[in-house]
C-alpha cells in the first residue's frame, strides 16, 4: 500500500518539475529576445539615424524625431514597435 502512494506521489512531482523546466525556459527565452531588442535598439539609436528606427506613421505626427535624438527613453519607447 505505501509503495503505491509513493509511485504516485513521484509521478505527480515529476509532472510538477518538468511544468517548472518548461517555464524556466519560457523565462530564459524571454529575457533572452529583450536583451536583444534592448541591444538592437541601443545600436540603433546609437546611429542617429531616426529613418531606421521603424518609428509607425501615427506615432511620427505626435511625436518630433529631433527631440527623440535627445531623450534615449523615449526614442525606446517608441522604436521597433513590432519587435516589442
């Protein structure tokens, strides 16, 4: 009878450690592709280029490229909006 539970109990615990693997990897694959974004848009504020920062028509008529030139967190937030 004790046997039986704890081949249950082990069953139930390595379902539990491969859901929490599953989502380390999702989290490591996260911060992974934001680094990414992070340094591709580092880079390419970094070229002073505002054409190739892939800035949306509608977000261009609220917001002045020149003064996004001068203000990093700002020009992040708006650059590669499909990649974000």
């Amino acid at each position: 009878m004790l046997t039986t539970f704890f081949k249950y109990e082990n069953r139930a615990l390595l379902s539990h450690k491969d859901n929490l693997r599953a989502l380390q990897n999702q989290q490591d694959n996260f911060y992974k592709m934001k680094d990414q974004l992070q340094a591709k848009k580092e880079r390419l504020f970094s070229t002073q280029d505002t054409s190739r920062w892939e800035i949306p028509k509608h977000l261009l008529q609220r917001v002045n490229p020149q003064e996004l030139l001068g203000n990093q967190s700002q020009a992040f937030q708006v650059m590669c909006p499909s990649d974000s």
